[in-house]
C-alpha cells in the first residue's frame, strides 16, 4: 500500500472586492494541505477541504481532514498515513483531535504519525495552498461583482474551475456528529501533549515523543523523551 504524508492548515478569506468598494463578505473555511504520495505519476496534490461552517475546532479539523482521507481511499487504498502540521492547541495539538483521529485509526485498520512543527517556523506548502485560493477568490469576484456569495456551492464551482487543488467539501452536520461522539465517549486529559511533537497511534497505546522522528517509528528512543499512552476500551488511560 501507498504511504502518505499531509502538511495542512486551516485559513479563512473574509473578502470580495467590486468597484474598487467593498460590496459584499465572504467568510468560508479553508483547510488547505498538500498530498505526498508513494507513486510517482501523483505524488503531489494540492487540496482544500472547504465548509461553508467557520468552525476551526478538533471536531472540525478531524471533519475536514477525515473527508479528503476518505475520499484518497475510495481511489486508492492505504495503510500507512504520516500528517504534519503546525502545532495550534485549539485545533491539532490537543486530546479531542488525538482521540478522533485514534478512532479513525481503529476504524480504517491505518497506520497514523501526526508530526508537529516548532511554532514561528515559517510557512510551510499548505499554506501557499491556502493563499492562492484566497487570491483567485478575489480576482473571479473582483471580475464579476454579481458572484452569488451566499450560495457556498455555487462559488466552489466556480472556484475549482479556476485552480489546480482539489477542492472536497464537508458539512456543519459532520462537524456535529464529530461533536456528539466527543460527549457520548469524553476525551480525558493528556499530561504532556503541549510539549509534544511527535505521536505515534497505536491500536492499544499512544507513543508521544518531544521531538520529531520518523527513524524510531514505534520503537522507544532514550534521546527524544517518550512517554507511552495505554489506550482503553472507551477512553484513554494513563500514562506508563
């Protein structure tokens, strides 16, 4: 099976332009990534999960990202799944998006690595992504003041037709489901994880690292602090 990486961000344009004046507001949600993949013929794809919700919570994120997985499995299956990111505490880096994605993990049987990036490290790929759709969205309504702003499905339309990235859409009502499993099985607290960049999810554990490592994979390292996570039936357990 293939292995991917994704490098993600979320991003929001808030304007359209016509006339030289400010005529309407477009306030959409962008989760924009770029796509690594095994096969040389593809290796690389831009996407963007879009929602017209400008929700950017762990409920959200794990829609988004969960909605373009998906969507790479009906193509083409995999079983080894690396993602990085920046290390925002309200939308990756905290225990409802570790607890989302593990039962992710559990229900597609993938391998999952989540990497985190040091904070005010630069930008990264996804965020070019996310910049360029934020420019085209200014100039196709810049171009024609007339673009129907309230109907979300109309200007993705319009927008895909203008750019390369694949453009998936996901739903306030997914988000909300998201939402309800979070209080029907509530993610208990990880001792630790803001100081984490680098976790490993295991079907029965979690291996939380201080500094990222793609050479250890699952096995322990003494240089990059682990601290191993035992997973229960229903929620996490602590640390041993």
């Amino acid at each position: 099976m293939p292995r991917r990486t994704i490098s993600s961000s979320t991003q929001q344009p808030h304007r359209s332009v016509g006339s030289g004046n400010v005529v309407d507001v477009v306030t959409l949600s962008i989760h924009s990534m770029m796509i690594y993949r095994g096969k040389p013929e593809n290796a690389a794809q831009s996407y963007a999960a879009m929602s017209s919700n400008t929700d950017h919570k762990a409920a959200a994120v794990c829609a988004s990202l969960v909605k373009v997985l998906e969507n790479l499995m009906e193509k083409d299956p995999f079983k080894n799944l690396i993602i990085i990111t920046d290390s925002p505490s309200n939308q990756y880096r905290n225990r409802y998006t570790v607890k989302l994605f593990h039962d992710y993990m559990i229900s597609r049987l993938v391998d999952i690595q989540w990497l985190y990036m040091e904070a005010g490290h630069g930008k990264g790929p996804a965020d070019g992504v996310g910049g360029n759709i934020k420019r085209v969205m200014d100039r196709i309504i810049g171009a024609d003041p007339y673009t129907p702003t309230d109907n979300f499905n109309a200007i993705i339309r319009k927008l895909q037709g203008n750019i390369v990235t694949k453009i998936i859409t996901f739903s306030t009502a997914e988000i909300t489901e998201n939402e309800k499993r979070l209080k029907e099985v509530p993610a208990t607290e990880i001792v630790g994880i803001s100081k984490c960049h680098d976790i490993i999810f295991g079907e029965d554990f979690l291996l939380m690292k201080n500094v990222s490592c793609l050479v250890c994979s699952s096995v322990t390292c003494s240089d990059h602090g682990n601290k191993k996570m035992l997973v229960g039936d229903a929620e996490f357990g602590g640390f041993v």
